[in-house]
C-alpha cells in the first residue's frame, strides 16, 4: 500500500494495517508522521519546539485538528481553522511565553464562564487566544494537573481525541470513523443543550456527522451494531477509561513513548437513558484515576 491509498483510510485501519504487514509498517510510520507534521505546520515554523513543549509540559491538541489527523485525508473538506492546545494548570504561563517567542500575539482571554466552555461543567480555568498572522491558537487551560480530563466533558464522541509529540488517542474509534457521534449526557446536566454545544453538532451534522443518545438509534440501520447494553465499549452506560480496550491509541515516531503526569487514565460514562429497560441507569461522569 503506498502513501496515496493510505490518504483514503482512517487513522484506525492505517494502525491495523501497520500491524498486520509488518515488513510494510516504515511506510505506514513516515504517512502519519508527515501527516501530523504537516498539520502542525499550519500554526509553527519550528515543529519540533513544539513538540518538546507538549513533552515537557504535558498539553495535547484536541478538537478538530485531532479529528483531521484520525479520518482519511482524502475525507476532510473542512477548512483548517485554528489549533486547541490543551494544557494542565501549571503549565500555561510555559505555553504562553513558547508562543509569544513564536511570534504570537495575545488576543483575547475568556474566563470558564464564557460561551466557548459549554456551560459549567467542563473543567476549564479559561482559554487564552493567540493570533500571528491569520494563525489562530487556543490555549485552553485544565482547572486541575490533568491536560487530557476537559476532553471528556466534550458535546460528543467525534472529539474525545487528542494527540501530542508521539502519541494518538481515540476514545470511540469505531464510531468516529463512521462518522458517528453519541452526545455526552453530561451536557444536559442543565436539563437542555447549551446553544455552544448545539452549535457545535450543527457544525459537524453539516461536515457528514450523525448525532444520537445512544446505540439503538443505528441499529436499523446496521445490524452489526447490536450490543448489550451496558458491557459494549460504545454503549453510553458503559463505565470507560482511556486505557481501556475500546480506546485506540497509536505511537507517532520514533521518539520514546513517556506518558506524562498530566495525561494519567481518566475515567467516564456518558450516561443517559439506558439502551433497554433491564440495564440500570449510570450517572454522566468525569474524573481523574489517582
């Protein structure tokens, strides 16, 4: 397989098919390292300071750019926009001096309260806009050591990923590659969808998404996707960590692959009503693993 049949696959079965025809995985490595790289490039002349601030300080990119980097290339039609940076509390004046010797300018600071957190619960202290040039950054800092944990209050599976010098991670492999996303049940906390987070599925329902509350709403469409609920990965009763088997995460590089104090295990469920009437009802929730 060479690297133009690799831009139509996800990043899940570029992973699959690296480990299945070793004496072919050096293509499949150098296809998602350039790829990565060349994403980064949009933001950062220098990649590889960027890189050792991720190592040093523990941030990941998240939001769409991690989506980009996980669906086929050929699939992405959306513009690139701006890069989500995020990074544990004791890290930001770290990461905001690296951008200002960077060349970037502060824009704008936005304490937790503001409409970009998706209402309360969302575990963010405040997300700091840089701008150089048309070149946007949000440096979105954690309220607590965890970089990885304000991922996981997110509207939707679509970007409960992350990715930083050397490694990949995807929460719901499986569903993100098919476009498929389950809305978090910790955003009707308030009893309804913040207009943030309604914004933010309307945006992706318009990129090919498709949004449900749990399993059950596809499986007319695809009897494959029969579970039973509560033990299925997908299943939004289901109590996951982000070491746990349903998640997918790839090495990127050659580097050593030293997991960071601020991205330890997180554990969640996404809650909500249960798939059938026999399956006790799991509270949404969101916590560090000590």
């Amino acid at each position: 397989m060479d690297p133009l049949s690799l831009a139509s696959i996800s990043l899940f079965d570029i992973a699959r098919f690296r480990d299945t025809y070793t004496a072919r995985s050096s293509i499949a490595s150098r296809y998602i390292e350039a790829r990565r790289d060349t994403l980064l490039t949009h933001f950062v002349d220098d990649i590889d300071s960027l890189k050792s601030l991720m190592d040093d300080t523990g941030a990941v990119i998240s939001g769409s750019l991690a989506l980009r980097l996980f669906l086929p290339e050929d699939a992405v039609q959306w513009p690139i926009n701006d890069m989500d940076l995020y990074v544990p509390n004791s890290s930001c004046a770290d990461v905001v001096t690296h951008f200002i010797r960077q060349g970037y300018q502060l824009s704008n600071q936005s304490p937790s309260s503001a409409p970009y957190a998706y209402g309360d619960m969302t575990q963010i202290e405040t997300v700091i806009t840089m701008i150089n040039s048309g070149k946007k950054v949000d440096i979105i800092i954690s309220k607590s050591s965890s970089s990885i944990l304000p991922i996981f209050f997110f509207h939707s599976t679509i970007v409960m990923n992350y990715f930083n010098s050397n490694t990949f991670f995807a929460a719901y492999p499986e569903l993100t590659k098919r476009k498929r996303g389950l809305i978090n049940g910790i955003r009707f906390a308030s009893g309804s969808l913040s207009d943030r987070s309604l914004s933010c599925l309307l945006k992706y329902t318009a990129r090919g998404f498709k949004f449900a509350r749990d399993l059950n709403s596809w499986e007319t469409e695809d009897a494959a996707d029969s579970h039973q609920c509560g033990e299925h990965f997908d299943c939004p009763q289901r109590l996951r960590t982000s070491v746990d088997r349903g998640c997918f995460t790839v090495k990127i590089g050659s580097s050593e692959d030293q997991r960071h104090e601020a991205t330890r295990p997180v554990a969640w469920c996404l809650g909500g009503s249960p798939c059938n009437i026999d399956t006790v009802e799991l509270p949404s929730l969101v916590f560090a693993v000590t």
